[in-house]
C-alpha cells in the first residue's frame, strides 16, 4: 500500500548563530593575555566568556562550552607533556594547552552557538525582561581595559 502523501509544515522556529559574539569575547581574552600583566584577566575571560554568552542567550549549552574550554586544554596539555622528551616537558604541555583552546573555541563557535528563536520574535532574541550579560574589551593608547556589561 503507498504511504500517504505528507502535508508540508512551516517550521515555527530559526536557528540564530550567535558565534560571532563568543569570537569576539575569546578575541578580547587573547588580547588582554597578550600583554603579560592581562594573563590574570583573559584565562579568567577565556573560561567565563563564552559559557556567559551561551547562557545570555539562552542557548542552555553554557555548561558544555565550559566543558570544552577546561577538558580539552588540560587533556591536550597533558598529552604534549607525555609526548615531550624529558627536557621539554613544560613546552609540550604549554604546546598541548594551546592547541586544546584552540579546538575548543572553534567546537564551541561551529557547534554549539545556535539557538532556535521562535519565528516570530526573529529580531529580538532575547525577551527584554531577561538580564542579559556581555563581556567587553576596550583597547585604547593607554592599554585595554575588559569587564562585563549587563542589561536588566
């Protein structure tokens, strides 16, 4: 017996990619590691940063992002150091570390920074009455400054 022909059904939702704003929070943390004194600022941003936005935009994956900044670094860390000869253990691991951020900011930015908005609120993403959290960077002559910002 044929199957019955399918009514066609308008999905009620978009996936919005919001990628673009945890690359730029991730942009600001290298910045501001960059410049030695910043390294107690931008590890911090660079773990906090995306899980925030994940979670700003109500996405749900905030802990899965976290996950990935932690585990792989630190997996692949010590992987290089393993791998590393005796004399060069500290750069293997460093190398590991490195490599492992890396990867998880690109996994976190390619897979997991979507979230499904209803059709009908397409242009506002987020309900107003929602406090919403954004890290910024600001760079000027004098140095970078970063914090977070916050929308009641």
């Amino acid at each position: 017996m044929p199957d019955a022909p399918r009514a066609e059904v308008e999905p009620d939702t978009e996936s919005v990619w919001f990628g673009g704003e945890i690359l730029a929070a991730d942009l600001g943390a290298i910045l501001v590691s960059a410049t030695g004194t910043g390294a107690a600022i931008g590890i911090p941003l660079y773990f906090v940063g995306g899980p925030a936005i994940h979670w700003g935009n109500h996405s749900g994956k905030g802990w899965g992002s976290f996950g990935l900044r932690a585990g792989l670094p630190l997996g692949l860390g010590f992987a290089g150091a393993g791998l590393a000869d005796r004399q060069n253990k500290l750069e293997g691991f460093a190398v590991g570390m490195l490599l492992g951020a890396v990867t998880a900011i690109t996994i976190d930015v390619a897979a997991l920074a979507y979230v499904d908005v209803p059709l009908e609120r397409r242009t506002v993403r987020i309900p107003p009455s929602k406090l919403r959290v954004a890290p910024t960077l600001a760079v000027t002559p004098n140095g970078a400054f970063t914090g977070v910002v916050g929308m009641f």
